[in-house]
C-alpha cells in the first residue's frame, strides 16, 4: 500500500516517490489493461502510466490513488483495444471446441468481445466490484453496465462453446 505521505511528495515533484507510485501502480495497472486490451495490453498499461504519471498533481484525496488509477487503466485499455480493432482479428486460427488435442485460451474468447464488454467482465468478475462501482469507473449509468455485463457474460458462454 502507498502512504498518503509518499503521493503527495510525489505530488510536490519529488522524483523517487513519484517512481515508487509507478514502481507499485505497474502490475495493478496491468492486471487491469490485459484482459481489457488482450495483446495491446502492455501499450494500454503505458498509456495508463502515463495519464497517471501527468495527472497525479490534479489527484485531491491520495487515499483514493488506486481507484483513480483503476479508472484510467479501464478508459485507456477499452481506447487502445477499439484502437486495435480497426484491425481485423485472425480468428481462423482458433482451436475448434471439440479439438481434444487443444486448450480453449481464455484470451481467444476475450478477444471476441468488444472493449466495453471486456472492461465491464474484468470490473465485475475479476476486480468484483458491485453493479454500482462498476458503473461508476465506466463512467456510464448503473443500467448500460448490467445490461454490458448481461451480454459480455452470453457473449463470452456463447463463444467458449463454439
């Protein structure tokens, strides 16, 4: 955990504790951005570390520092992955479901499912935050992230059996 004291050193320009926020925000901020951005996770991660980096001054209450890094790592990691979808996915080289021989790889299912269903399964299912809070780092209304997670959860069942 960061002390209060280390953020707001952090927030005077002191550049040791400023990499010590870096240092213990990475692999949160990744755990958050790879399941969102699948292969463009790290990019997202660097995106994210960034938006922290610039904006941490702006941060009023330091005890809130991993939430508020949790909102930025979810924006920038649905950015990047609609960034990446521009591009079409290689889906052709799944495994067939009932291939013995093979693994269904969780991430191939992911990579299925927009950026927004992404992010709201990792807020719920792997963060497990409530409906509220989930919606809330969604920056959308509690409604449209139940009805996301209604979809990505059928969305992701669907393409796991297939």
């Amino acid at each position: 955990m960061i002390e209060t004291h280390r953020v707001r050193a952090a927030q005077r320009g002191d550049t040791v504790a400023m990499n010590e926020i870096l240092d213990a925000l990475t692999p949160y901020v990744g755990r958050i951005c790879g399941p969102i951005a699948l292969t463009d996770g790290p990019d997202a991660a660097q995106e994210a570390l960034i938006a922290i980096f610039r904006g941490l001054r702006a941060l009023e209450t330091p005890e809130a520092l991993f939430g508020w890094a949790r909102a930025i790592a979810v924006r920038e990691a649905v950015r990047v992955a609609r960034r990446g979808q521009r591009q079409p996915a290689e889906l052709a080289d799944l495994p067939a479901a009932d291939d013995p021989q093979l693994a269904v790889d969780v991430r191939d299912v992911l990579r299925r499912l927009s950026p927004e269903h992404r992010a709201v399964l990792v807020l719920r299912d792997l963060e497990g935050m409530d409906e509220q809070t989930a919606a809330a780092v969604l920056e959308v209304p509690a409604g449209t992230a139940k009805s996301r997670l209604h979809r990505a959860r059928a969305s992701f069942r669907k393409a796991w059996r297939s």
